[in-house]
C-alpha cells in the first residue's frame, strides 16, 4: 500500500466464536490493531463448519460491525483452518544439479518443494502447507538453507500438512457468501504460534498447546522448525458437557461454573467453599463446592494432557523441549492449569498471550489467549509482501459506493481460482 499503512483482515471461525479482526502495519513495522468483533458460533463442531447457513450470518454479522466501527472497507481475508481432520505426513524429494553452474539456486529448492504438492494422498484430501525440516547436500546433512552451495544431489525432508478438502470448500463458501476473498487459509496453530511464541523458544524446542472450543491444536517445534503437528478432539466445551452431567446443572450453568470457579488442580480449591445454583423452571437450587467442581475438570483436564504428552512422545523430541510448553486458546486461562500440564509433562509451562510479542501494538482488552489465532491470522499477512490483491481493505472513502451488500463487502470469487 504505497505511502500508506499496510491494512490486514482476518475471520477466526472457532466452535464457540467467530472473531473479524482489523489491524495495519505501522511505518515502524508493527501490528496495531484497528478493531475486533465476535459473535457466538452456532454453526461449528470441532473445528469443522456443520450448518453453512449460520456460519454465514454470523460471519455477516461481525464483519458489517468491524467494518462500520473501523470505517474501512474489507474485501480480502486471511481465514484460519482446524478440526479433527488436519494431519500431518513426513516426506522427502531430491532432484540433480544441472544448471551448469554447479551450484544450488532458489529454483532448485522451490523445485523440490513444489514436488510435494504432486505426492498422493486420499481422496477428499489437500495439501495445505508443505514447510520445509532440513536438506542434504551431497550426503552433507541438517543443512538449512542450501542455496548458493556447491553440489550435484539436493535432497529435502518436508512436513506435509493435509485436511479434508470438502472442508476447506465450506470455509471458502461461508466467506464467498458474504462477499469476501480468502487471500489465505492458514492452518489455526501455526497462526497462534506467530502471536505467542518467540523465535528463541522455536530454536530450543517448545510446543504450543492451543486449546479451543471443540479441539485441541498441537504443534511442535525444534531449531526454529516446525516438526510436529497435531489435533486431539477435545476442547473446553466438553469439560462443560462434563460439569452439566456431573452437577445436574443446565449447560450454560456448566459454562459459567467452569468460567468463574473453575480450577484445574482439585487438591488446591477450597472444600469449605460452595457456589449456590439458583432455582430454575421449578428445580430446587443446588450447592456445589469448590472442590467437586475441581475434581470434576481435573480428569478430563488431565486426559487432554496425556494426549499432548502422547503426541510430544512420539516426534522423540522431548529431552529436547528447551522451552517448554505454552498453553494459548481460551481453555488456558482455566486456573491452575500450567501447574497441572506441568506435574503431568515434567515440562515447564507458561500461558501464551498475544501481546507479548514485540511486533504487536495491543490494548490490554485484546491482548488474551482466546485472540491469539485471530491476532496470528494478521501477523501471517503482515509478513507477506505488499502485493495489489492484498491492498483492496482500505478506507472507504476512497471507493465508489457500491449497491447492496457489494457496498459492505465488495466483489464475489470463484473458489475455483484460489490458490491454497
């Protein structure tokens, strides 16, 4: 965006909400944050759109807030992908040095790279990053960057990251609906990484747990790699589903329960205190304490923690995770929970908030784990380069007015251009 700030938008389509986020690159290099709506997510389970219909009108309804309390214009979007079906495969390919010079060029590289995209995978699938682990040269392994080097053999060891296609056409579809252009879609955690983790933790080993709604996203990283991708399919609605049976309370008693008293260790709630459930459509009100309500998350709690120490396990990096763990995503700030991850992991543990990254200008209302993918979805736009397809967000009076919804959301596309 020439003598202008460069302005990003992102849609975070998660089980419990749907975040729109604004933000612009500053002339220092910054993110600030423009404006944020979200709205309740009626339409996703675990991930994965289940009913089209109100995914749309929620996604309609965030974005004409953001844009009428913004005053800009959004036509392009990065939109975050997650859900049980996101996995992840290792694969290598190696090509012969022929260019007469002798010498590893970008092409070379991107040649390798791109062969990957042509690998088989299942039906109903597609590839949606391939990131590169490491290269050899002539037998010369845990090379990082070969360019420029002398040799006749390049091999390259990538990690592959596929999801159900039908998936990702139901996210192009809820946001072609609303008049907006996907510019990217951009797997949830390694959205939530750029926000929360630093580049030193990547270099000496950490894994960022982001635990949403309905899933749960692991991802590993090691000497600034990313090695290891994951999702469990449970998240903090089903600690709610469990207090709902396990107390005999309505789910959104469960929810505020969990919410406001909560706590993840039970040995460390108070048994002499209770919280009174008022009478409602004739039932009788209830007491329950502090510590049943504990016991009763700590379990699941601690299941969920055993499938990210599965999942650390078998990349055999554990003895390697410098850094630890960082735990993001709205079921982070469950209280106590670092302490739990940490006695069950034997690894150290922090609460990731997006705010402490040195790229980001943030107020102090949205610097919370449950933005950190949607903050993340900006930080990836913000380190592509400026291009004009990327530049059509600007202010609006700078366009012509449009009639109807094209006034608010500019042109439609056609999936079938978009590039992954």
């Amino acid at each position: 965006m020439t003598g202008r700030n460069k302005i990003i938008a992102a849609i975070d389509i998660g089980t419990t909400k749907i975040v729109a986020i604004l933000g612009e690159k500053n002339s220092e290099g910054k993110l600030r944050i423009l404006g944020m709506e979200k709205t309740v997510s009626k339409g996703v389970k675990r991930g994965v759109i289940h009913s089209i219909e109100d995914t749309i009108e929620a996604i309609r309804e965030v974005v004409e807030k953001l844009m009428a309390k913004s005053n800009k214009d959004i036509s392009r979007v990065y939109v975050g992908i997650a859900g049980q079906h996101i996995r992840s495969i290792k694969n290598r390919q190696f090509k012969y040095i022929q260019n007469g010079i002798g010498e590893i060029t970008k092409a070379d590289v991107d040649e390798i790279l791109n062969e990957n995209l042509r690998i088989p995978i299942e039906v109903g699938e597609q590839i949606l990053h391939v990131i590169p682990q490491d290269f050899v040269v002539d037998k010369e392994a845990g090379i990082r960057n070969p360019v420029g080097m002398a040799g006749r053999r390049l091999d390259g060891n990538f990690n592959i990251i596929i999801g159900r296609t039908a998936s990702a056409r139901n996210i192009e579809k809820c946001v072609k609906e609303v008049g907006l252009e996907i510019e990217e879609l951009v797997l949830e955690p390694l959205a939530s990484s750029l926000a929360v983790l630093t580049e030193e933790e990547k270099e000496a080993g950490v894994v960022l747990v982001d635990i949403g709604g309905g899933t749960t996203d692991i991802t590993v990283y090691f000497d600034g790699i990313l090695r290891h991708t994951a999702v469990i399919p449970f998240g903090g609605d089903i600690v709610t589903r469990d207090i709902k049976e396990g107390c005999s309370v309505l789910i959104k008693q469960a929810e505020a329960l969990k919410i406001q008293f909560g706590e993840a260790v039970a040995d460390m709630a108070a048994e002499e205190k209770v919280v009174t459930i008022p009478s409602v459509g004739g039932w009788d009100p209830k007491e329950i304490s502090f510590k049943t309500l504990a016991q009763i998350i700590q379990c699941r709690m601690e299941e969920i923690i055993d499938s990210v120490k599965f999942q650390i396990e078998i990349t055999g990096l554990h003895d390697k995770i410098g850094a630890g763990i960082v735990l993001t995503g709205g079921g982070a700030l469950l209280k106590n929970l670092d302490l739990l991850t940490q006695e069950q992991t034997g690894l150290d543990v922090r609460v990731g908030y997006p705010g402490t990254s040195d790229k980001i200008e943030l107020e102090e209302a949205l610097d919370l784990p449950i933005f950190s993918t949607g903050i993340g979805l900006l930080l990836q736009g913000m380190n592509k380069p400026d291009q004009e397809t990327q530049n059509r967000n600007s202010d609006k009076g700078n366009k012509p007015k449009k009639k109807g919804l094209q006034r608010f959301f500019g042109a439609l596309f056609d999936t079938d251009d978009m590039k992954m």
